[in-house]
C-alpha cells in the first residue's frame, strides 16, 4: 500500500463494495437464464437451438461474474491484511490509475500483459 494514499485507498475499497454489490446483483438476476434448456417444451428446432445458445451465452457472462467477484473479494481481504496494491507476482505497487479502473486488479500492467501474451 506505500503507492496509494489513505484517500485513494478508501476511494478504492468503496469501489470494491459497490463492485461486489454489483456483481452479485448481476448473479441473482442471471440465474434463471442459465438453466438447462427444456426438451419438453413444445418449440421447434431452431427455436430451442436459439434458447440453447442463449443458455451457453449466459453460462459464459455468469462464470466470468463468478471469476470478477473472487478477484473483488480477494482484493477487500488483501485491504484488510494491508497488501493491496501490491502486484501478486512482483510485490512491486501497482499504481493508482490501474487500480482506479480496475480495483480488483492482481497484477500490474507488465505482468499482466505478460500473462495474457501467453
């Protein structure tokens, strides 16, 4: 946390709340939506291939959800231990404009190119 101020760092955790709050919203509501597909209803084929993509397409937005509100969970654990901020590879800071826009970030720009060009 030497990077960050104790201004940031409570601007930072607020953003971290209202994020989870939303995600988790965003999982409640999405719930029906990824539910197997009934054979039994009575509609055509393509219909139920459309309603079957949908389901996938929903599945996929949920497991990202999911994957985003561990991160934003993880994230409010390392403020409480006092190491967020802290690239998880490194333990260089990560800066207050990654941060900014993406709190729940683990890793720096570097690393996280780095892992994505993989």
């Amino acid at each position: 946390m030497d990077d960050l101020t104790s201004a940031q760092h409570d601007e930072l955790r607020q953003k971290l709340l209202a994020l989870q709050k939303e995600l988790t919203t965003l999982l409640d509501v999405s719930a029906d939506s990824a539910q197997p597909v009934s054979l039994d209803q009575p509609i055509g084929r393509l219909s139920r291939m459309d309603a079957i993509q949908l389901q996938h397409m929903a599945q996929a937005n949920r497991r990202g959800h999911e994957i985003r509100l561990l991160q934003v969970q993880a994230a409010l654990a390392a403020m409480d231990e006092g190491e967020y901020g802290d690239c998880k590879k490194y333990e260089e800071p990560i800066g207050y404009a990654r941060l900014n826009v993406r709190p729940e970030a683990p890793f720096c720009i570097a690393c996280q190119e780095q892992s994505e060009s993989r």
